[in-house]
C-alpha cells in the first residue's frame, strides 16, 4: 500500500527498483558563473526591460499634456518586449531583431532630439509634443516587431526542429 502521506509517495513493494532513494544521485551544484550562462536572456531582457520603461516615461514625461495613466498602463508591454529582446539576443537571432532594433534606434533618436529641444525651450512647444507623439508610435511598432519577432523566431524553430543549445 502506498504512502500518500510522505513528501514523495513511497511504495514499498517497489522501493527496490522504482523508489531506492540510496540509488538517486545527488543534484549537481551550479557555480554562479553557470547561473549566469544559464539565465543570460534573462537577465538581459531584465535589463532592457528596465531601459525601455524608462524610455517611456521620458517620452511620456516630455509631452507638455501629460498622459500619467499610459506609462503604468503599458509596463506589461515594455517588460515583455524587454525579455522577448534579451531572448532574441541571447539566442543569436540578429534577423528577427533587425527591424525591431531599427525602431528602438530611432525611438532613442527622437527622444534625444525631444530632450534637447527641452533644454533650448521653456513652456509649451508643439515640436516637443510631436517629437512625444512621433516617439511614442515608433515605440510601438517597436513592441509589436520584438514580440512578433520572438514569436515568429520560435515558430520557425521548432519547425526546424532545432535543438536547444546544451548546457
């Protein structure tokens, strides 16, 4: 009869074979440096994450109207764009990222142009609102190319059958 009540449920007739926890070896210690490698997309798309969240609210905070709902309302969106580019990097897809790379270049472009202009002016100024406006589209389709790119890059992928890079 099983032992339902054990963190693993053991059943004795079988512990020769199935459950001999003699017989399990113990799991391999990972050094920091393995984490690293292991998690690297990660903590890259954290990284770029964290950035593009702070290129939106530049954007956000340059537009003389401020809009204080978007910025907190699109974090998913910079979050998951963020991890879809580190993915993207950390596996080496340079095609998929292209286009998306090109937007957030221009983004950043725009933003600097938006930042300057802020320190030439003083008040209200309609090229700044529209530098905002223009950035906050490019960032957009930004978005959209990195998830479809990391979409599109799996999709194909799997059927390519490729196999996952060893560890």
């Amino acid at each position: 009869m099983p032992d339902l009540t054990a963190r693993a449920p053991i059943e004795p007739e079988k512990t020769e074979w199935l459950h001999d926890r003699s017989r399990i070896p113990a799991r391999p210690s990972a050094s920091i440096r393995e984490l690293v490698v292991r998690y690297r997309g990660w903590l890259i798309g954290f990284a770029l994450a964290l950035g593009l969240t702070v290129l939106a609210f530049q954007t956000r905070a340059s537009w003389e109207n401020h809009r204080d709902w978007v910025v907190p309302m699109t974090v998913p969106f910079w979050a998951s764009t963020g991890l879809a580019l580190g993915l993207l990097i950390d596996r080496q897809r340079w095609k998929a990222v292209a286009p998306g790379i090109v937007l957030l270049v221009i983004a950043l472009v725009l933003t600097g142009v938006n930042i300057w202009r802020g320190t030439e002016t003083s008040g209200q100024d309609n090229w700044r609102d529209a530098l905002s406006i223009v950035s906050g589209v490019v960032l957009g389709f930004m978005v959209a190319a990195f998830l479809a790119a990391l979409a599109w890059s799996e999709i194909t992928g799997a059927r390519k059958g490729e196999e996952p890079p060893s560890e």
